[in-house]
C-alpha cells in the first residue's frame, strides 16, 4: 500500500528578502513560502503528509555540484555589510544575497536530500519540498536567476552516489529554463534532463542560444538533454499534455528511470508575471498523475519559482493533493495545442528522434531550420492585455469508497478494497446478479460515492456491453471502452458520442474503425511492451484526455497476452482521465491479476517496466497511420503544426488569454 507522501518545509527559509531596489528581483519573496504553506495547511493537506525535517546540505553534499570557490565565495556573504552584498551580488545575474541567503540555501539543498533519503528508504513513496532560495539556474561556479545553489542537481548526484540509483529523470516544469541542470548533467547518461521553457526565439531570459531544443545533450550524454522552447506565450493546458504525451512520457519510459526528481517552478502556470502562461492550476495534477508511475512512484518535487501568489499556492495544492492519490479534476479547456507549441513539438522530436527508437517515425528535421533563425519581424510578441481571472480550482473530493470489487465466491478481497453487490437476492453469485451490481457501481462511481471499480465477470464481452449500454443510454455519461485483446468485437456500441471503444490487440483483422471505435492492432499483440506502451502513450492517452469521458471501461479480455507490467501501467495512467473513475472487466480465470490491478486502482504505482526495445518498425507506422488518420478529429494528436503560412499567422493574431 501506498506509503504516504512527504512535505519538508522550514520556516527559517522565510528569512531572507531582497534589501535594495532591483526590478528584477522584486517578485522572489518570503510570501512565496508562507502563502503556499498555508494554503496546504488550509486546505487540510498539510496534515494528510508526513512532515520530514529539514536538514543543512553540507560541503561536501554542494561540492557534488559546485565549485570549492563558488562555495568558499558564498560562504563569506553573512558577513558582508549592505554595500559589500550588493557589489557580491554585481557579478551574477537576477539574483540577490542577504545575510541569512547562505543558511537558507543550505536548507534549501538539505530539504531535497532529506526527501531523496525519504523516498529512496521507503519511508514515503513521494513528497514535496518547498523550499527557497530555489536552484536550477544556478552553476557550477555561479549564483543567477535567485539561485544560489542548485537543490535539484545536487539531490540527483547525491541520489546516485548515496543510493546507488543508476538512472534520474529530472523533470523541469518551471517556466524557465535550468540551465544549470543542463550544465550539470550535459554528458551524463545516467541523468535525463527535460525542460520546457519560455523562449521566444532566445529574447527570453536568460536568453542562451543552448536553450533551443537542439541542445540534445553532448558526448555520452547526446540524448539526454530535452528542451522544449515555448516561441511563445499564452501556452495552455493541451500545449503542456501534448508535450507530455508525445516526447516526455514515450522517453521517459525508454529510459526507465529509478528516480524522478522535478523541477517544481509553479511559474508555468496562469497569472504568473514572468511565465505569461495560460496553463491553469489544475494542469499539474495531470503533470504529477502522469509521472507517479515512474520509477516504482519515487517521485521528489523541489519547489522552483512561482510568482503569482494565488495561482503558486493553488498549483501547489494540486500538484501535492495528486501526490498524496486523490483522482484529479478533468483539466479545463482541451483544444487542441496552437501552432507554435505544435512547431516546437516537431522540433524537439525531430532533434531527438536519432536518439531515442520510440521518436524514431518522427519527421524529419528539415536541415535549413533552427528555431533561433527563424526571428521574424512578422512575430509580433503578443503583449498580455492586464491580469488574466481565471475560477480557483474545484475543490476535490475523494469519493469515501476507494476502490469496490465485484468478485465470485472463492476469489478473496484484495486489501484495502470493499466488496461490492446489489441487493437483489435473486441468482448470488450469479450472471444476473453480477451484471446489477455492476450497473449500481457504474451509478455509484457517477455519484461520486465510488472513485473505482474492478469485477471478475463470467462473460466479459457481455458485462461490457451491458454498462457500456447502461452508461450511455440510462445514465447519459459519456464511457472511454479500452478493450485490450480480444478478435472482432461485435458491432454493439452505437455511434451517438456517447461512447468511445478503443481496442488494443494483435493484427489480425484488418479494420477501418469508425468515428466511436479505434482498433490499436499490434502485431505481436499486448504482450509487447514497447510497442503497447507507445500506443498508450501517444494514442490513448491524447485521445483520453480529448475525449473526457465520465468513465473509463478497462476491460481485459480473455488470452489478452498483455504482460503484466504494461496492464499496471495502463491501469494507473487512464486514472488520470474521468476523475479516476475506472472500473476494470476482467475474465474469470484471471484471478492472478486481481490483486496487483486492485493495487493500481488503490493509487499504487506500478512496478517500473524496465528500459524498453524498439518498438517494431511495423507496429510503429501502423500506430503513426492511425493517429495521422485521428487527429483531424482529435487534436490532441497533432505532433506537427500544419505546414501553411495561414496557420501560422492565424495563430500569431490570437488573444494571449483565450
Ligand atoms: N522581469 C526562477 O524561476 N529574471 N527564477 C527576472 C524580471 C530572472 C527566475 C526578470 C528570473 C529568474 C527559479
Ligand atoms: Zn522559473
């Protein structure tokens, strides 16, 4: 069972704030910590965490980073006199130092190790520190960006020399670029580095020509190094699932990391005065859901910038509320991503495409284009017109059951789960009798009184019709149906929008499919990993998350073949979609898998996969076909942005906050 999620906060790092005039800097304040504190404590998360102490990073944990005379050089600035801390701070870049900067900085590092030791002991699946001065701008030898040293780097190496942890994924989801992890971890295959940031053809700070996404990495490291330059800004939440869905998460899974390690900046978000993003808050519970079945779920967050106090304090709630495995809201406002999110995507995949093999049908680079080349006086930066409103984010609730099961007699609960049946008392046990209680779950899940669902049913293709029926026609709700193996299903699912059947299985009849049924043919069937996690990846779950169903159908059919690991990750990843509210079909005779799909449902992670082959070149243009043919329906399938100069200027017209 899921073994909680820890928060490390310190007062002491309130305790210090910038003591001249400097534009610059005037946004970096102690209310940062305090405001998104308090909104954990307020909203009752606080107390749900385990709070883990904080400790002081020591010479030697900073020199896994930092220069002995950067650190020597910091180490004076206590003692300097007003004057002398201004001039010390004349040689970085937007960064300020203050008598007490050097112990916070030291807690600030001391923090993320804490939580790495936390998590990496068992002592709590994930956690959160939040934490200022914050760290990934900051360099081997130099403060910048209100860094003094650099709290998520120095946990990835401490994490591999302390744990022995081999791969790290460091997830950089503030709105500007780390530049210092870059530096850090630039050769190093052992640490996959990916950053989205604002960009703007480098007239963004810090305005470095190694920002753009051709900066994949360099000697051993060519590879490793993942940027993602947003030309743009007004970036909303389909921009950000859409580089999820179509770079991070295939490599990631590629690369299997035993760590993840994000880079928590809350800047990326709506309202924030330097990022000028649209992405609301909500969007991190999908961005934490989506990474939590990583790495066996060892997840740190390391607090990074956020400007904007009410919408800094409103992400943190998100993102630690899905930390801590409660269903996430359906993320607001899914169009398809604009034009230039879509240009950087063809970009980034095209540059990593020699890489990594689950990019490997990615376009083509075309060789005369470099983003920074492509400074156009015809790009007019679109000015933000006045603070953005945006609805504070729903409150969630955690429906009081977890997961219900619908088992026959023999089959023991799995733990933590609650037996579910209807009251009918005609046939226990029986087809019947099972098929209403699945219909009364179905109701309960809708009513919130149930998040999930799992039954272990004598005919699986009839119980999905059944509630596939039920769902729609009684209940007017919309249900994702992801069939995964079975041959030819029956024509039984009707073609009103209500419902959206997808079937994983191995190619064998040749369908077309329709509007409301996908048929996902591999040709080694689900027992391919590779190959049925890039379907889940850059199919499913785009689809998923466009379609916004109510209820998501899993249903494993009989001699699916799926391999273990990839059902749990399915299980766990679809969560994020219909607020969690999955009810899994299983066929009789596959009592093995009850407890670890259960487990899943509970909010487990799944166990990782372990680094993934190639996909087969077959599967992979049978899977690109198909989601080319999709995504005029489905534009959140779109990994190029249409070639024509009328779609881009179309989009260069549109309002910042639309
Ligand atoms: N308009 C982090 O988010 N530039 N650092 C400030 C003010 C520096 C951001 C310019 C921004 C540094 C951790
Ligand atoms: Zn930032």
């Amino acid at each position: 069972m899921n073994a909680g999620t820890a928060l490390l906060h310190d007062e002491e790092m309130t305790k210090y704030k910038l003591l001249w005039v400097d534009p610059a800097c005037e946004i970096e304040v102690p209310e940062r910590l305090t405001a998104s504190h308090d909104a954990l404590v307020r909203n009752g998360l606080a107390d749900r965490c385990v709070s883990v102490p904080v400790r002081e990073a020591t010479d030697a944990d900073i020199l896994l980073v930092h220069s002995r005379e950067y650190l020597e050089a910091v180490k004076t600035t206590p003692d300097l006199t007003l004057e002398e801390l201004q001039e010390f701070t004349l040689q970085f870049g937007d960064v300020y130092f203050h008598p007490n900067i050097y112990r916070c900085a030291k807690l600030a590092a001391g923090a993320a190790l804490q939580l790495v030791d936390s998590v990496m002991t068992g002592k709590v699946r994930n956690g959160l520190a939040l934490v200022r001065p914050p760290g990934h701008h900051s360099m081997h030898g130099a403060a910048s960006g209100f860094c003094v040293f650099n709290n998520v780097a120095i946990a990835a190496r401490y994490a591999k020399q302390t744990h022995g942890v081999k791969r790290v994924l460091i997830v950089d989801w503030d709105v500007h670029h780390g530049q210092g992890v870059q530096e850090c971890f630039e050769d190093d295959p052992g640490v996959l580095y990916f950053s989205w940031h604002r960009y703007e053809h480098q007239k963004f700070w810090p305005n470095l020509r190694e920002s753009d996404y051709d900066s994949v990495g360099k000697g051993e490291g060519t590879g490793f190094n993942i940027n993602v330059p947003w030309n743009r800004v007004g970036m909303k939440n389909a921009d950000y699932l859409s580089v999820f869905c179509h770079v991070l998460l295939p490599v990631a899974y590629e690369f299997c990391p035993d760590l993840v390690l994000v880079c928590a900046g809350f800047d990326s978000a709506i309202g924030d005065p330097e990022g000028q993003m649209s992405a609301g808050p909500d969007i991190f519970a999908h961005l934490t859901h989506l990474l939590m079945n990583l790495a066996g779920g060892r997840l740190c967050a390391v607090l990074e910038g956020g400007y904007n106090l009410t919408s800094l304090q409103q992400s943190v709630c998100q993102t630690v509320q899905t930390l801590l495995g409660d269903p996430a809201p359906p993320p607001e406002n899914l169009d398809g991503p604009c034009q230039s999110a879509l240009e950087s995507l063809r970009c980034v995949r095209a540059a990593h495409q020699p890489h990594w093999s689950c990019l490997k049908h990615a376009a083509e680079l075309p060789s005369f284009e470099v983003s920074t080349k492509r400074i156009k006086d015809e790009e007019k930066s679109q000015q933000t017109a006045g603070e953005p409103v945006w609805p504070e984010p729903r409150k969630r609730v955690a429906p009081p059951v977890r997961t219900a099961v619908v088992l026959p007699d023999g089959v023991s609960l799995p733990d933590g789960c609650k037996a579910f049946s209807s009251l009918e008392d005609s046939d226990p046990g029986g087809a019947v009798r099972t098929l209403s209680s699945l219909l009364l779950l179905v109701e309960k899940m809708q009513k919130n009184e149930i998040c999930s669902g799992l039954a272990l049913v004598s005919d699986v293709s009839m119980a999905m019709m059944c509630v596939a029926q039920h769902t729609a026609a009684v209940l007017n709700k919309r249900a994702l149906v992801v069939c995964v193996g079975g041959s030819r299903l029956p024509g039984l699912i009707t073609e009103d929008g209500k419902t959206l059947l997808v079937q994983m299985s191995r190619d064998e009849a040749d369908e077309q499919g329709g509007r409301c049924f996908v048929p996902v043919r591999l040709k080694k069937g689900c027992s391919d990993a590779s190959g049925f996690m890039q379907a889940v990846l850059g199919l499913l779950l785009p689809l998923g998350y466009q379609y916004d169903p109510d209820l998501v159908l899993l249903v494993r059919m009989e001699g699916s073949g799926v391999c273990d690991g990839a059902w749990l990750q399915l299980t766990g990843l679809l969560q994020g979609v219909a607020q969690g509210h999955t009810l899994v079909l299983m066929q009789k005779g596959e009592e093995a898998c009850v407890a670890p799909t259960a487990s899943s449902l509970l909010g487990d992670a799944a166990p990782p996969l372990g680094p993934l082959d190639a996909p087969l070149a077959e599967d992979v243009e049978a899977l690109e076909r198909l989601r080319v043919r999709l995504q005029v329906d489905w534009k959140l399938l779109q990994t190029t942005a249409p070639e024509t100069e009328e779609a881009r200027s179309a989009d260069a017209n549109l309002p910042p906050f639309v």
